[in-house]
C-alpha cells in the first residue's frame, strides 16, 4: 500500500505572515506547519491532514485580518493627512 501524498506545509506562507501581517495567527500557522511533516513522516497521514488544514486556515485567517487592518491603517493615515491640510488652508485663508 502507497502512503498518501504528502499534504502541503504552509510553513513559508506562514512565516511570511507572521513577518508582514499578524504575529498571533501567524505563529499558530508555523506550529502546525511544523506538525505536517513530522506527523507524516511518522505514519500519521490523519493527523498531517489536519495539521495542514489547521495551518492553512491560521495562515489565512492571518493574511486577510493582516491586509484589514493594514488597509484601515492606510484610510486613516490619509484622512488624518485631508483633515490637516483642510485645517492649514482654512486657517490660512482667514488670516487674510
């Protein structure tokens, strides 16, 4: 009997998110990644499935809330930029 192919990792995406996006999520992606290829090199194809599965929902979950927060970060930063340059130019228009 052939072993089942063995299930992807996410370990590189999961580090790339804890890196870029969100710490929490990103570190509970590599430890799962990091059970895919030890679970499955011990005979436990079960167990790699939902180590993978488990790793790839973390890393996901940490991308897209990573990319949220990041987006509302670049609105605010903008808006904070409109309200500033609004004020200067009023206050400058009622100097004169």
């Amino acid at each position: 009997m052939n072993p089942p192919v063995r299930p992807k990792n996410w370990l590189v995406e999961s580090i790339l998110v804890t890196i870029f996006c969100c710490l929490p999520f990103g570190i509970a992606g590599i430890v799962n990644a990091a059970n895919v290829n030890s679970r499955y090199d011990s005979g436990d194809f079960e167990g790699a499935d939902k180590a993978s599965k488990e790793a790839g929902k973390w890393t996901k979950i940490g991308f897209w809330i990573g990319l949220s927060l990041n987006l509302i970060g670049i609105i605010a930063y903008l808006l904070m930029i409109f309200v500033f340059v609004s004020a200067a130019a009023a206050g400058a228009a009622s100097s004169y």
